[in-house]
C-alpha cells in the first residue's frame, strides 16, 4: 500500500494511496461536497425539507429500531451489519466484501481487507478506532477480479466512494454505512483508555450508548457503566478530536445504501433504508430481524443550546463546562430518563455535529467554509441563531431543494 499523499483535514480514506491521488480534489468530503448532486445520484432526489426527517438524516424510504435475533456473539449490538454482509456473499450478490478488521498486534487499530467468505467476516465485528484508508483497496480488488462489491464504511469514505462510484469499474455496489461522529488516532484512543481502566489493555468493548452512557466490558467478562457526565473529558487535549471530524457534515452516512446505526434505537439498532438497493439488502435478512417503529422521548432544544454554548466558550477545544461534583450523579440520573431519547436524541445529535462543523470551520479554517458547509447544515443550525456570514454561503449553498417527490417514505416513520 502506498504511503498518504499529506494534505490538511484529510482522514486517510485511501484515495490519496491510490496510482491516481489526485482524484482527492474530486472525491474529499472536506474540499467541496456536493451532497445534493450525489443524493440525486444515488438516491434518485435529494432530501426534502419538511418530509419525515430528511433534513436530519438525509433521504430514506423506511427507518427501522432493529435488532437481530438471535443476537450474534461477540457483536456491538446486535450483528446487524456483519450479517447483511454475510448475506450478500452467501447469496452470491457479491465477490467480495471491502471493510475493516482489527491489526493482530492491537485490537483497536482498523486494518482494510477485502473478504471473500462469509465465516471470515466474523473477526470484523466491533467497533475500531482510528484512520483505516480502505478505500485504497479498491484497485486491488478490482485487479483480483472483484466485479461485484459490498462496501461497508463511514460517512467521509462513504462519499468518496460515491464521488468516483462512475469511474471505478465495478458492475455492482452495495453500500452499508455505518454513522460516525468522532474518531481520533488509535495512540490517542489508548490514551483515553487509560483514563477509563486501571489495566485498559485488558478492555475488549467500547460504546457511547444512547442512554448517556459509555459500557466497557473486560477480557474477564467484567462489565462497566460510565456516565457521559463522568467521562475525563477535561483531561484530554483540546485537539483530541482532530478538526475533520470537528467539521463533519454528514453524521448519519447520507450516500450509504442503508445505514445502521445505533442513535435511534433505544437500546436496539437503528437502520435507514435510503434507496431500493438498500432495500434489497435488508430483504437479504428475511426472519432474522425483528423490525418495529423508533420512538421519540423528551426535547433536545435544551441540550442542543447548551452545547452550543459550550462549544463556543471552549474556543476551539473539547466542549466542556465542569459541574460541581456533588450534582452529576443526580443530573446523570435525570439524562437517561427526561432528556431526548430515541429519534429525539437522534436529532439533537445531529444537530450538534451541525453547530460544531459551523463553529470550528469559522474559528480554525473561515476560507473553507464556502466550499464546506452543504444547504442542510445551515438548516439544522438556523433555529439556534447561527446564520451564514458574508462569503460563507457558496453556490452549493443557495441550491433549491428537489421537487417533492410523489412518492412518501414508507415505514413507520414515513
């Protein structure tokens, strides 16, 4: 694999490692999106404001709260995303499947690999932390005879997969997106690890959950709860995040074929059927799955505002604003149970990641946001009082949305 060619808020998707690194000028999320013009591609329309929750979580024709039954040992969740993967190779809709799997030397450092056999997928599950260039495997699987792939990936390579989807060759794709928000170098994640767990090495499971809490779980089949509010966020260094995921504008993986997800589901996954595609691949899982609609709890308008304050007094660093220790057991008692929950939550995180993407790219890299900041950013943040600035809004920005289209979501959230 070749080296990165290196560049500023680049994430190593792998494009820049391919014979043809200047493709990233075309491809790169984070040079000049264009997710209108792809969500036409993909999708066949963009996504609508007003219809279901499209301005939040781009366009979709079912969301589902999920879970697999029964649940596949040693998975995240419930093994949702390893299965539709198993399926696709056990179906022979697919040669091979492009994801990520852990370095033999380091559980949480993502390595790319191509994989051919359903039994093999297995050893991807679980969530890895760090910059994995998977794309980079692209032009290795098409040399190996791969005309048929199934892509599993997070929202900046998802994009740059779709941005050179028409030159790569391939005679089938099938993309399962799973929603990101912060990543970090694997040294990094180690780093917090160890403000966690006395011996972090022996650490297994990692999970931000949608119930204010992290779990970790332990090689000796100990478990841990920690509340959000209780995390040692203060004693990480205030670039701990790096700005690109700072500035990233699609949460919920918006040109993925289905995404699944966990932010939705209180407690069980979250998918988005987005496209017929994804639709078939659903279909893959026929009985395995138990479907029901996603529910909505509480109001985030609270907590939305006051991470955009904090955001702002930070001043480029972590969000964070201490709370006296005698009150955070009572207020982490409170979160779970009176805060947004479910789609609410969903929501309000969306939104967050929209103020946050606003705040650093003014603060850090102003130039960049004409090219940077896509229509349904400024959206989801106007109702909180962020509004473009002069030479903010580019042409991208001040595109119309699509025609309404005839046709609803269906589902229950249709």
């Amino acid at each position: 694999m070749r080296p990165p060619v290196p560049r500023p808020l680049c994430t190593d998707c792998g494009i820049s490692r391919s014979s043809a690194p200047g493709r990233c000028g075309k491809a790169c999320q984070f040079i000049r999106p264009d997710y209108p013009g792809l969500e036409r591609r993909v999708h066949g329309r963009t996504a609508e404001p007003g219809r279901g929750d499209e301005d939040f979580f781009g366009p979709y024709r079912q969301m589902w709260r999920a879970r697999l039954e029964p649940a596949r040992d040693g998975a995240q969740w419930t093994g949702i995303t390893t299965r539709l993967a198993e399926r696709l190779l056990e179906t022979g809709a697919v040669d091979a499947v492009l994801t990520v799997a852990p370095d033999p030397d380091d559980r949480w450092r993502p390595v790319p690999v191509l994989v051919t056999r359903p039994e093999e997928l297995a050893a991807c599950r679980g969530m890895r932390m760090g910059y994995a260039p998977l794309l980079a495997l692209l032009e290795p699987a098409r040399a190996a005879g791969y005309r048929r792939l199934a892509v599993i990936g997070i929202p900046c390579q998802v994009y740059a997969l779709r941005a050179l989807e028409a030159e790569l060759g391939f005679e089938r794709l099938y993309v399962i997106g799973t929603p990101c928000s912060d990543n970090t170098t694997t040294e990094r994640f180690h780093d917090f690890l160890a403000l966690l767990a006395e011996r972090p090495e022996t650490v297994t499971y990692l999970e931000f959950r949608a119930d204010f809490h992290v779990e970790l779980r332990f090689d000796d089949g100990t478990c841990r709860e920690i509340p959000f509010l209780k995390l040692p966020i203060s004693r990480l260094p205030p670039d701990f995040f790096p700005l690109t995921c700072r500035t990233c504008v699609d949460y919920t993986n918006r040109l993925a074929d289905i995404t699944v997800g966990y932010m939705g589901g209180e407690g069980e996954q979250w998918l988005l059927v987005r496209n017929a595609r994804g639709a078939e691949i659903l279909g893959l899982l026929g009985g395995e799955i138990h479907l029901s609609a996603p529910d909505s709890k509480g109001r985030r308008r609270g907590a939305v505002t006051g991470f955009l304050k904090n955001t702002q007094r930070a001043a480029g660093g972590l969000p964070l604003r201490p709370m006296p220790r005698w009150l955070r057991p009572l207020v982490g008692w409170l979160m779970p149970r009176i805060g947004p929950r479910g789609l609410e939550f969903a929501r309000a995180r969306v939104e967050m990641k929209a103020i946050e993407a606003v705040l650093h790219l003014r603060r850090s890299a102003p130039r960049r946001m004409r090219a940077m900041v896509p229509p349904h950013v400024w959206r989801l943040v106007e109702p909180y009082g962020l509004e473009p600035r002069d030479g903010e809004r580019g042409p991208v920005g001040r595109a119309r949305a699509s025609r309404p289209s005839p046709e609803p979501p269906s589902g229950p959230c249709g």
